[in-house]
C-alpha cells in the first residue's frame, strides 16, 4: 500500500514556502506519510515505486464551482451576457434528466481529472419534474471516475411567474427545495476525514431563488453541519436586480439571510465594493474564483488580490462548461493569473499565488484545509504529476512558471488517496471512448428535446 514518487520536482504548498528541485512525496495507505528533498527516506516495504524526473509533483487541483451537466449544451449563446445566456439555456435545461446528467457529469470529471483536478464541487440546480435523480448521477459519476465530490444540492423556487427567470417547469416549490436538499445530506454527505463525497447546501441565486429559500437553506445547513454554496455579485444586471427588490447590494442581501461566514463559498464575487470586501474578509466568507467563465459572459474581474489580502479564502473554479467549453482547472491557473495582472498590474498574482489559489485556497473555500490543498505528512494523497520533459516546457528555468505560464502540461500521474486516476493524459478509471459516445447521444437527446419542446 506505499506508494514511492522520486526524482520530480516538488512544490507542496505548504506553510513554509517549501520548494525541493529533486524530491519526492511518500503515500501509505492512501494517506502523505513523507515530503522531502533527496530520495525518499526507508520507511519499510514500496508497492510501487514512480519515476518522477522530469516532472512537477504538486498537491492535486481544488475546483470550488461547476455544473456539471452543462457539459452536454456547450457552444450555445456565445455573444450573451449572464441573464441573456441563462433565458437561451433554462429551455434547454428544462429536458435535462438523470441519464443526461450522468453522461455529462463524467465526460466533465474526465477533463477535470486529466487536468489535474482531485476534488470537485459540482453546483446541480436543474429538477425538472419527471426527470429521475439527477444528484445521484452526480455521485455516482464521481464515484466511477474516482475524484473527490462536494456535491452541492442547489435549488430554484423562483420562476418567471414570480418575477424569477427560470420556466417555472424547472424550479421546485420551496418545501420540495428544502426537502430534497436534506434528503441529499441524509443519503451521500459523509463527515469523515478522507472522505469522498460531501454534500453542501445551495439555493441557486438571488435571482432564481425566493428569500424565503435563501434563510431557510442557510438554516437546514447550520442544522446539519454542512457547508453553503450559492452565486453571487456575477453581474452589474444583478447589482441593479437586487437595489430594485431588496434595496440592498448582493452582499448586503446575503449578509441579512445568513450568507455569509465561515461556512459559506460564494461563485463570483466580481461586483464588491471595498466595504463589501470587508465584510467577505472579516466573515471568513470564500470565493470561488472563475476567470474563464466571468471572461466568456464578459461579467467583469474579481479582486482577487484585495478579496486574498481582506483575509477570504478564494479558491478557482471552473463554472459550468456552458460557459467554460473548455471544462478543465490547469488552465484556470493561468486565467487567473492573467486578469488578477489586467485588474492590478504584473504583480497582482504570482504564479505560485495562483498554484496555492488552485490548492490550498480551493480547500479552505470548502472546509478541507486540515485533509487536502497541500503535500504534507497526514495529509490526503492527492497528488498531480505535471509533465514537464517535452520541448513545450525545455528551457523554462522555473517549474512552477512553466506549469502556470506555458502550455498546460500532460498530468504524467493523478493521484486521489493514492490510488491512480490519471496516467499518461489519459483517465484510467472509466473508458474515454465510451464516456464520448454516451455524452454524444445525451447532448443530441437533450437539443433534440428542446426543438421538439
Ligand atoms: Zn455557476
């Protein structure tokens, strides 16, 4: 059961700053027993021993905001803003059903995996009635794949019929929200350390979704112990949504029903004022960082660095692939990086500042800094091998420059709790030639439901 990785570079992220040019990371029984410089020390037997040269070992990639199952409508509304690409898509969304959700959710954690992502938080809102159990297919697509779920229960009881934009064929009533949400947590939530799928509560956004859900959530969550997850300060349009309803800005709004905290990540978090910046700071409230997605809806750029120095955690996300087409975290890195230095000049985020965004600030935003984020003893053994011999990377004199700077690299080796999930760029744990074909026939499925409709 040890595992034995020598000869790469390894950059733990851990507290103290810690780089080893020839290192290696020891996993026992799935669990960080030794990080180091040198060859790994003699701690009894080696199951298997990885040849780590020419290769950066970094703790596995933290994705803290998805939707999974938009994995099947890619490529729609491409010039639209938020509220515009959101009324093309709920009709579609609107045929979404378990079957669908399955093959979309594990072609989606396929390319998260090979881009080295071990832990995912997949925000599913979309119940349309008659549709089976699409949060199950959720679970059970990240059990085959074999990476670690948050799995968000969200919810909408707002349709267009009370001022909301979602049909009101795909939002549940508020008791139906409120029920399936703890009948998720009773089912798949699993407290343990280690453990492989948590679930966290997560009404939709303020715009999809009554007050009413918005406190009573917060309260089943704190109820049960378990996290809270929503959408919020996306867009201008929804700044100004929010002055004209609730006369209040988004953050006020989420500070008056209980999001905010310790326990809470927010997706977003473009449009804050440095009060609002505060708040988030002193609450301990996290932000889920999504550089591409905020960049194709053309929503503006979050202050990352102000959010990171007010004392949030901010970890990255990917966002749904609807408005991400291409669904992996690696290059979230560099999208971070990018628009952090558009916003606040070249040295507003580091590239190791991104790596411990993509990392450790991923964990803290899902209350998992004490498992996961960094390569420690104790520790999960969630580890990405990064690929760095071939001529896309010869010459870069600084490894981790060239994971976040150059191209995105092959993840020679994933690891989730020592057991391999990726090797050679290609998933091991499913089939990719039939995860394409299933997704194939559910996205046709889907768009062929939606003209039928
Ligand atoms: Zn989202």
């Amino acid at each position: 059961m040890r595992t034995v990785i020598e000869g790469a570079t390894v950059f733990p992220v851990d507290r103290a700053n810690s780089e080893y040019g020839t290192g290696h990371v020891v996993i026992n029984h799935g669990v960080i027993e030794a990080v180091g410089e040198g060859s790994a020390p003699d701690l009894g037997p080696v199951d298997e021993r990885i040849d780590g040269r020419g290769c950066l070992a970094t703790p596995g990639l933290v994705n803290t905001h998805h939707h999974l199952y938009q994995w099947a409508t890619r490529g729609l509304a491409q010039q639209s803003d938020l509220f515009n690409w959101l009324v093309t898509l709920y009709p579609i969304w609107a045929g979404l059903d378990e079957e669908i959700t399955e093959a979309a959710a594990t072609a989606g954690l396929v390319r998260l995996a090979e881009t080295g992502a071990t832990t995912v938080a997949d925000h599913h809102y979309v119940f349309p009635q008659g549709a089976g159990d699409p949060f199950t297919a959720v679970v059970s697509a990240a059990h085959q794949v074999g990476v670690r779920l948050h799995a968000v229960r969200g919810s909408m009881d707002r349709g267009q019929s009370h001022g909301g934009l979602p049909p009101d064929s795909i939002v549940e009533s508020l008791d139906d929200a409120l029920h399936g949400t703890e009948a998720a947590i009773d089912r798949y939530h699993d407290p343990e350390p280690g453990s492989m799928v948590r679930v966290a509560v997560g009404p939709c956004s303020p715009f999809s979704v009554s007050q009413e859900l918005m406190k009573e959530a917060a309260d089943l969550a704190r109820r049960k112990g378990v996290r809270l997850h929503t959408h919020l300060a996306e867009t201008l349009d929804e700044e100004r949504q929010c002055m004209a309803e609730f006369g209040c800005t988004p953050v006020e709004y989420a500070g008056r029903t209980g999001w905010l905290g310790e326990d809470v990540w927010l997706a977003h978090g473009i449009h804050l004022s440095d009060e609002a910046v505060g708040w988030i700071g002193n609450s301990g409230t996290g932000i889920a960082h999504c550089p591409t997605s905020n960049a194709r809806l053309g929503a503006g750029i979050a202050r990352v660095r102000d959010l990171i120095e007010a004392g949030a955690p901010v970890g990255l996300g990917v966002d749904g692939a609807a408005s991400n087409e291409d669904g992996g975290l690696g290059g979230e890195l560099r999208a971070a990086t990018y628009l952090a230095r558009l916003r606040g000049g070249p040295e507003a985020l580091t590239a190791r500042a991104a790596v411990w965004l993509g990392t450790m600030g991923g964990a803290r935003c899902l209350g998992r800094q004490r498992e996961i984020g960094s390569l420690e003893p104790g520790k999960q053994g969630d580890v990405v091998l990064w690929r760095l011999d071939g001529y896309e990377h010869a010459g870069i004199v600084d490894p981790v420059a060239a994971l976040v700077f150059g191209p995105l690299p092959q993840v020679r080796l994933l690891l989730v709790g020592g057991k391999t999930v990726v090797e050679d760029g290609s998933i091991r744990t499913v089939s990719d030639v039939d995860t394409a074909t299933a997704l194939r026939r559910a996205s046709s499925r889907l768009i062929r439901r939606a003209e039928e409709a």
